[in-house]
C-alpha cells in the first residue's frame, strides 16, 4: 500500500513512519521542511504549507491509498487564527484534495483534550460529548478538525486520541520537565493524586498502522474516535518524578492548590493577551493548572474491540528504553 503521512519528520509521525516500512508499505512524508532522518530511511518528502489551499490543490495525492494526518500546531498558548489555520483548515484542504485525487483512507492523529473541559474524566469513552467551551486553541482547533473529518463520508476516515506521548526522542514532555525543575519553577498542582493516562509512542505508532489495516478490512469503523493508553493510568506526579529522578533531578515536592493555580492562570492569559506577548507563554494557564490538578484517563476498549489495540511496550519498559 502507498501512503503518506502528514508531519512524518515529528516525534510521533517517524515512529508511525518506521512502523510502516518494517511493515513494507510504500511512504512519503508530507511537511513544511526536510528532514535528514528521513532521507536517511528512503523516505521523501513533499514540501507544503497545509494551510496554504492553493499549494495544497498544487500536489497529486492520486498515488496514495492511504493519509495518516499527523502534523498538527500544539501547544498551550499562541495566537486563535495560527491554530486555526494549521489544524482546521490544513485539515479541510487536505481532505479536500484527498478527495479529488481519490484517496480511499484516512487515519486522523485527534486528542484526548478535544473531549477535555474543566472536570475529573474517570475511564471516559467514546460516546462523551465535546465540551461547549475550552480552555486553548489547540484543543477546540483539534476537536473541530476531528469532527469534520469524522462527519465526512467520502473517505473512509478514523480518529486516535493517544494522550501524553512519551519516549526515546521527546522533544515535549521530558524537556519541558527538565528545564522547569532545572529552574525550579515546577510545582505539583493540586492534592497529587490524580490519575492521567499515558502512551509509549511506539504503542501509539503500532496503533496508527493497526488501525488502518482494520478500517480497510473493515470500512463501517468509518466515523470512530478512539481512545488509546498504555495498560493502565498512572499517578501524573508519581510519574514525573520517576521522570525527572532517572533524569538526575530532583523530585517535586513543593505544592500549590488548583484553585490558586487556575485563578493565576487566568490573570496571566488576561495580562499577556493585553500585551500582546506570544513568547513566552505564561508559566500558567487555566488549561496547564487543569491537566496538571485532574484526572483523565479513558477505557481503551473500544480499540481493543476494534482493531485488537494493546499496548506492546509496558510502562515500565517504556521506561527503560527511553533512558538508556
């Protein structure tokens, strides 16, 4: 099968990557920039701006069975039209050229967060509802992306929402992590007892494939959003400091309540929209003091139904792998 994954030169998108060619499908990367690692596997790249409708109705999709739609604007804080352009309408071009060109299947790389408001998720599933508001652009561009292509029918289309992907070669969480407590400017929000679901990310690149086989073998999963987790939710605060001991850091000890945490996250998104300030983002947001003070953690069982999801590295090896 000829495929092409949008955003192959990222962390997720080059485990999905190496994942199909160990399994001989044919791949392209489709991204803004080069990338040598990829060149290094054979794979070549096209080059466009999703946003952009006019390059993207430029390229011959007409070779692809497939698209795995992984490239994406993530963040906490930036501005509304940068994340709309990029998640939303990056999404609609694509998916209307893929179309045109005749592209039969498309496996959507979506998020928890497009489900996330402000309250506890305990082993939510599929059939939650999108909260009427959300705290960042990210999440609300992604959960409009996820819907269009979930309500279209002329693809057959699928969407995974993997949460906090984690491993060899993070360029997001880890960092983060380090240089936070490096400054001493992490502090555990909240009463550090919330349970979060977590994914190895060559779980979730096996996934992706996984799931696309299903949805050819089986085109009436056209239409689903799936959750996918490792084999169990873990303590966030437990789990960073795992992370940042076997990084030769210091563990958190310090605290702050959420109320505190989230009121200073909005006084800091009110002050730096006032001034205009992109970057840094604040060191507090409503979302951040939410996601780090509540649990969510989802039930992978539909997956598990679905398309035979199981995690194939455990946290633990996860774990070992990551910091050898």
């Amino acid at each position: 099968m000829n495929v092409l994954v949008t955003g192959g030169g990222g962390f997720l998108g080059t485990y999905v990557i190496k994942e199909l060619l160990k399994r001989n499908y044919t791949v392209t990367n489709l991204s803004r920039h080069n990338y040598t690692h990829l060149e290094e596997l054979g794979v070549s790249t096209l080059n466009v701006d999703l946003s952009a409708a006019e390059n993207v109705d430029a390229l011959d999709l007409s070779p692809f069975e497939a698209i795995f739609h992984i490239a994406a604007l993530a963040g906490v804080w930036g501005k509304y039209d940068n994340y709309y352009s990029i998640n939303y309408t990056g999404t609609v071009n694509l998916f209307n050229k893929a179309k045109k060109d005749g592209v039969q299947y498309i496996v959507y790389t979506s998020t928890p967060s497009v489900v996330f408001g402000k309250d506890d998720i305990i082993k939510g599933d599929e059939k939650l509802d999108y909260p009427e508001n959300y705290l960042t652009a990210y999440a609300q561009t992604k959960s409009m992306a996820e819907k269009f292509i979930l309500e279209q029918k002329d693809i057959k289309s699928i969407a995974l929402r993997p949460h906090l992907i984690w491993g060899p070669g993070d360029p997001h969480i880890l960092p983060r992590l380090k240089e936070k407590a490096r400054l001493g400017k992490l502090k555990r929000v909240g009463d550090g007892e919330n349970l979060v679901d977590i994914i190895y990310v060559e779980n979730a690149a096996i996934a992706h494939v996984d799931a696309l086989k299903a949805l050819v073998d089986n085109p009436s999963l056209s239409g689903n959003p799936y959750f996918i987790g490792q084999e169990n939710p873990v303590n966030l605060w437990e789990f960073i400091n795992t992370l940042l001991v076997k990084s030769k850091l210091e563990p958190v000890e310090d605290s702050v309540s959420f109320s505190l945490a989230y009121k200073v996250g909005y006084l800091l998104e009110k002050a730096f929209s006032l001034l205009g300030i992109i970057k840094p983002e604040p060191p507090m947001t409503r979302f951040v003091a939410t996601q780090l003070a509540k649990s969510h953690y989802f039930s992978h069982d539909k997956a598990t139904k679905d398309f035979g999801y199981h995690p194939h590295v455990s946290i633990e090896e996860g774990l070992n792998r990551t910091f050898e």
